[in-house]
C-alpha cells in the first residue's frame, strides 16, 4: 500500500532508491528502509519515522552497490518499528520488499518454521522470503522460485525480492498492488508508482495483474500468470508535476479534485484479490473483530459525517447490519444505548479531530465490541487508538474543503459493506457486484470530471445568490448535503440540503426565482419519486439544475437545466454524483472571488472542540 522502489544499475544506487522514497511520502507511511548488494554482500537500513531518519543514517554509514530495493511500510501486520520494517531476509541472503497483504501468513509461517526458518518480525511479508529461499534450494533461478512462491501466496502483493548471490538482477511481481518497470541506459527500475523514478527515467511500462518480471542492467523479461513470456507496452510518461505543488493547477482544490481518479485507485491497491475485499483492509485482526458485528455506529463530523451518512444505506439495505450515524460532538454528551455486538466506527481525514477522538475514547469505556477509524494519517491518534484502521491512501489534502477524502472515504465504507456483509448473509453475487464497481471507479470518475466546462458555464448562475437548496433521495440524500457543506464552505453561500421527499414539509415555502435549487437524479428506482418532487418545485416557479442520469429523460427548458452525468451502477453513484458538486462550488467560489484553498473562519484539522 506504500512505496516500493528498486534498482539495477553500474552506479550506487541508494541514493537514488532514498530520493525515490521521497517522492512517495505524501503517500503516508510509517517507516522506512534500503537493502543494496555489493559484491556478494547484503546490507540494510531500516528506520522507524520519516525518510529523512533513514537518508541521515545513511549519510552518517553509506551503503555501497548498485543492485537495491527499498520501501516506506505502512503497517498492516505488526507494530510500526525497525523489525518490521521492510527490507526483510531470509539466511542473509533473499531480502524483499512488499505492499499489500498476504492473508495466508500464518499457514505459511508454520510451514516455514518447521522447515526451520527463524522469523524476525510480525509480519506477513517475511514469509515471502523464506519462501523464496526455500524454493531456491530446489528451483535454478532466482525467478523460478519467485514464479513458485507467488503461487503459493493468497492476498494482494507488489514484491521485489533480490539474492545475496545473484547481485545482477531483481525478481519483481504483482497481484493486487500495482508496479512500473523504469527502463534506464545500461540500468533499470522498478516502483509503486512512476512518481518515484520521474528523476532517472521517462519509459514506463505498467505490470499486469500475476506479471513476474526479471530486470537485470540490460534486460527486462516479463511473464504473464501462466509464466508465458510477454511484452507490456512501453509509454513515455506526461506526469509534469509532483504530489505535493500545485502543478498547472490553481489552487489546490482543483487539484485534489483531479487526483480523485488515482486517490480511489491507491485506496484499492493491495486490498482486493480473487475478486473479493480482504478483510485484513481494516487491519490485521479484522476477520475476528468484524465476523460477530450486528451493529454499526457511526462518528464523525462535517464531511466525513456525510460519508457516513451514504453507508448507513449501503450498512443497511446490502450487508444485513443495523447502523446508526451521529455527529460525534453529538454522540460525546448524550447518554447512548449500546446494541450487542456493536461495532464503531470513525471517520477523520486527519486522525485528530478532537470531537471524534473523544466519542471514541467514550465507546471505548462503553464497551463496543471493536473500534475501527477510516483514516488518511498515519500514525494519527484515532489509528493508534482504534482496534482497527482502515488507511485510506487518499494522499495529502491541502484544501481545507475536502474532496478527495471524501470520495474515498466513500469507497472504504463501500469496501467495509461488502466485509460486513460477508459474515451477515450477502449474496456472492452482489458482493462480486459491489467489488467490480469499486474498481471501475477511477475510470468512471475520470469521465465525470469531464463535466468541469460544462458546469465551469453553469456556475454563473450562482454568483449573485445567496441562498440555494440541495435535493436527493435515498444515498443521493448525504451526496446532497455534501454539495450544500461544499458551497457553504467556499463560496460563502447559505445553502441547506434535503431529502426531496420532506420538501412539502416545509422547504417548499422558500422556492422562489432567487432560490436555485440543485438536484441529484441518478437512474435509480427513487427516480420517479424524485421527478414528483421535481414538479413541486417547478410549480412554484423555483428554477432547478438537474445532474440527471444520461439516461434518466430530463429535459432542459426555461425552468430546469439539466446536466447529464455518466451513467454508472447504483454502488458507485453516490460517489460519482459528488464530482459534479465540487465542481460546481469550485467554479462558484472563483467567480465569487473567496479564498478556495483557506476559506474564512476554518481549519483543515480540527483538533479542538
Ligand atoms: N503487510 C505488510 C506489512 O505490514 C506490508 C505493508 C505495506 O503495504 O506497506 O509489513
């Protein structure tokens, strides 16, 4: 889930391994390590804490060789400190690198240890090199007992594995965690993402899932999952900028909301396999903690409460749990009625949001059954103190408007349903459903940002308004809140969300020519209900802008615009329904002219109550 980086090249290459782990930090991670070969010597750096403690041991001890592999880990198996901490061995010899989680560990440490392997860390990732090791005593090549091993794993992997006595070539593979092959003059390179090799080299080419790949200075061999050799194609990369500066981007938000495609694809990395969820997504003890769970309450605040808000439907109506979502300044005062086999859980982009730190610590003394945080810092307080955590790898967020946390807080909920629902009755096919939609999620939300000019026109409207009114129905009802917080939040404009059923309950009296309102409208079974709802306002000579399914047959005319948003399956459209929403308050703040990256008044961490 973290970074990988590896190199074969004539020159020492740690530098070069080290830069490259620096180029992934804004990933998040919680410890970081080298191991390079040099002449028939293996030897490692590992640090707990930031890149710069291992760039500084280094400076202080150098490592010499031009064959290395190196890693920033964020946890899954095993407390965050030097032991644990990637590169790891086995006899001295094999050191590997690995993002993801093999599920199996504990079978396969077994096995391992009574072949008489020693193991010297919790982790799950140790097995693959005593694995490897021990297919070398009965495999000819470094790559045959890579191509075994990897056979023998089940979980998700992105792997490097190098030997002692082999110092010209890395073994790379993967399955469920994504790497690039870097291809340099006389040298070459393998990462987790291009990002991390952008200073050595442009040629890029993407593994496939089950690739195994041998690179060596000069060559780069890669074979498919059934070990036929095969060519993946090599692209010159057109990434201008790095993960932390605005890059033609401007402001931040903008941004952000650009990278929710590979946000969304970095939150799925490493977590899913076989066509199914892993459990150990949310930690390593999740499966026991998650399989007696009846019950789910729900803390969070601001954004992160909406996201919430869209689950409870999913916890609901697709996993066979009751679940309930409060406001965690809320939660924290009142006396609650804990449900048996409860489980809380947390949302918090920054791990520190004091309101939920303390609803937390409250359920803790209460005596839920586990805790879990939905999480985008590492290390944070709600990750320490939470049975579980789910990591969501959405990147740093800047802009203090979330977006990209959102939305993949949104597809981590969406990734716990279909865990929940495992253990409460969901059917395989609606579990294979919910999984094929997470991940054609990037692609389709790539195609709703195609909307920005359409809406960048539309945003006009808005500008002289002060007043506007969110509508949708169903889990469309958090996405509208969502957008209302959204253009509060920057342009300033006073706006409020409603389910559009509660419309005649007393929101209609405000419909006027001055009172946009904004509707969300994807193809679902409330669609009718909805167009009802639509009338209602059209009677009373409100005017309406419709993000309408492409399918959904809304028509434009003097009273109603209508957007069309890409069609898409009913898991992912409360996700999908959210881009064109940022959008729409990005554009609206600019015209308006308002701080969008530090609107007035708030902060992006809340650690105060
Ligand atoms: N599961 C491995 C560990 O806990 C790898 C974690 C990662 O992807 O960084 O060490």
């Amino acid at each position: 889930m973290c970074g990988i980086v590896g190199a074969v090249a004539q020159r020492d290459v740690a530098e070069i391994l080290v830069e490259g782990l620096r180029r992934l930090e804004y990933r998040g991670y919680d410890s970081a390590g080298v191991a390079v070969l040099n002449n028939g010597e293996l030897s490692r750096t590992r640090r707990v804490g930031k890149v710069q403690e291992l760039s500084s041991a280094l400076e202080t001890q150098p490592l010499f060789g031009g064959t290395g592999i190196a890693h920033t880990r964020w946890a899954t198996h095993g407390e965050p400190n030097e032991r644990n901490a990637h590169p790891h061995q086995s006899e001295g010899d094999i050191a590997v690198v690995h993002n993801g989680i093999i599920e199996n560990h504990n079978k396969l440490r077994v096995m391992l240890k009574g072949l008489g392997y020693t193991f010297a860390s919790d982790t799950d990732t140790e097995v693959i090199c005593h694995l490897v090791h021990h297919e070398l005593k009965t495999h000819d090549s470094l790559l045959a007992a890579v191509q075994v091993a990897v056979k023998q794993l089940e979980g998700a992997y992105g792997t490097v594995v190098i030997d002692r006595r082999d110092s010209q070539r890395m073994i790379v593979a993967r399955s469920g965690s994504p790497l690039v092959i870097g291809y340099g003059l006389g040298e070459n390179f393998v990462a987790s993402d291009q990002l991390a090799l952008l200073p050595v080299t442009r040629s890029f080419a993407f593994l496939e899932e089950g690739d195994v790949a041998e690179v060596t200075r000069r060559e780069v061999n890669i074979f498919d999952v059934d070990g036929n050799a095969v060519e993946r194609e090599m692209k010159e990369s057109e990434v201008t900028h790095d993960a932390g500066d605005k890059g033609e981007y401007r402001h931040y938000m903008l941004k952000e909301i650009y990278e929710q495609p590979t946000a969304i694809a970095h939150t799925l990395e490493g977590r899913i396999a076989g066509g199914k969820v892993l459990d150990a997504a949310f930690g390593e003890n999740a499966a026991e903690f998650l399989k007696d769970i009846k019950h789910v309450q729900i803390i969070a605040c601001g954004t992160s409460y909406h996201a919430g808000m869209a689950a409870r439907y999913w916890l609901e109506g697709w996993a066979g749990v009751s679940c309930n979502v409060e406001i965690a300044s809320e939660f924290r005062y009142r006396k609650s009625h804990l449900f048996p086999n409860s489980l809380l859980v947390t949302i918090s982009q920054s791990g520190e949001t004091a309101d939920t730190l303390a609803a937390m610590r409250l359920a803790k003394e209460m005596g839920y059954k586990a805790t879990l945080t939905i999480c985008n810092a590492p290390g944070s307080s709600l990750v320490r103190e939470s049975d579980m955590a789910y990591m969501m790898k959405a990147g740093v967020e800047i802009g203090v408007a979330s977006t990209k946390a959102f939305t993949v807080q949104l597809a981590g909920l969406l990734m716990l349903t279909t865990v929940i629902g495992r253990h409460n009755g969901m059917s395989e096919q609606v579990e294979a459903d919910i999984t094929q939609s997470l991940l054609s999620m990037p692609a389709k939300v790539e195609q709703a940002l195609g909307l920005d000019d359409a809406i960048a026109e539309l945003a006009e409207d808005f500008a002289d308004k002060h007043h506007a009114l969110f509508l949708g129905r169903g889990d469309q009802y958090p996405i509208a809140m969502e957008g209302a917080l959204k253009l509060k939040e920057i342009s300033y404009i006073h706006a409020e969300a409603y389910a559009s059923g509660e419309l005649k309950h007393g929101p209609l009296a405000l419909i006027d020519a001055d009172m946009p309102v904004i509707v969300v409208a994807p193809n679902n079974e409330l669609l009718e209900k909805l167009k009802s709802n639509v009338e209602e306002v059209r009677a009373r000579g409100g005017l309406m802008y419709v993000f309408a399914d492409v399918d959904a047959e809304f028509e434009s005319d003097d009273t109603m615009k209508v957007i069309p948003v890409p069609h898409c399956d009913e898991f992912m459209a409360p996700l999908i329904y959210t881009i064109p929403l940022q959008l729409l308050s990005y554009h609206v703040a600019l015209i308006k002219g308002t701080d969008v990256d530090q609107p007035r008044n708030l902060a992006k961490s809340v650690t105060v109550e």
